[in-house]
C-alpha cells in the first residue's frame, strides 16, 4: 500500500515542478523582462519610431558630425550631433568624456530620447581601432591623441 502513495506523491512534485517552471517562463514572456532590455539603434532607427521612441533607454550608435562638438569644461556639459549618414540625432551629456572622443569618431552612447529632439546620454563609450601603434621617435602622446582640452599635456 505505500508504493503507490509513494509513486503518486514522487508525480505530484514532478507536475508541480513543471507549472512552477512555466508560470516563471510564462512572467517574463508576457512583457516583464521588457521593460529592462536596452535596444541598439542608430539616428535614423530611433527618430523612425516616432513618439514611441521617448523615454526608452537604448544605446544610439553612430559618428559625431564633424563640427557639432560643444564642450563647456566649467560646468562639464558636452552637446554634438550624431549621425548615421541619413540622419541626425542631438546629444547631451553630463560629465567628462573620454579622452579619445573627438569629431569624426564612432561613439555609442547610452540614455533616452526626450520630446525636445534631445538624446540625454548617461554613458558615452568611444569605438576605436584595436590596432596599436607606438608613437614615433619624439613624438609625445598629446600629439597622437586630440583631446577636447587644448593645450592639454599628459
């Protein structure tokens, strides 16, 4: 008589198991987990969504437009534009950035799009070349690097 309270007891845990495991999947399929994803877009991705795409939090890739660059060091405040090749996209950010950013470059910066047109960036990562090159005889670092600083020396 106890074998088959056992074996019923063992299918019990077993059943329950599984509507535990897919109660688990079925939460964070139903949109729970969305709303901590950060999507990777470029200008002309984000301004494409339209009004949908205010006050989500995405990484916005592309180049900063040759000229756009405005760094106040006093009230560390850096604006510029970055752009796909179609499109154009406004970006603020607070605090200093990287020492390699410059115009021209490829940077990927993390953040939301506000209803000003505006991109308000948290985090500001520069793409550069994982090739190395040592400086040339005489030459110093602030001569190989261009930093948003002038006169700036290592």
């Amino acid at each position: 008589m106890t074998m088959p309270t056992r074996s019923l007891s063992r299918r019990g845990a077993i059943v329950l198991g599984v509507v535990v495991i897919l109660a688990t999947f079925g939460y964070l399929v139903s949109g729970k987990i969305g709303s901590n994803l950060v999507y990777f877009l470029t200008p002309s991705e984000l301004l494409a969504r339209g009004t949908r795409a205010y006050g989500q939090s995405v990484r916005l890739g592309g180049q900063v437009t040759p000229g756009s660059v405005k760094w106040d060091a006093n009230n560390v405040d850096l604006r510029f534009t970055l752009q796909d090749g179609t499109s154009h996209v406004d970006v603020h950010s607070h605090g200093a950035p990287p020492q390699m950013f410059r115009d021209g470059m490829g940077v990927v910066v993390e953040g939301r799009y506000d209803a000003n047109g505006v991109f308000e960036a948290h985090n500001l990562l520069v793409k550069h070349s994982n090739e190395y090159r040592p400086p040339q005889p005489g030459e110093r670092p602030s001569e190989m690097y261009k930093t948003l600083i002038p006169d700036s020396r290592p």
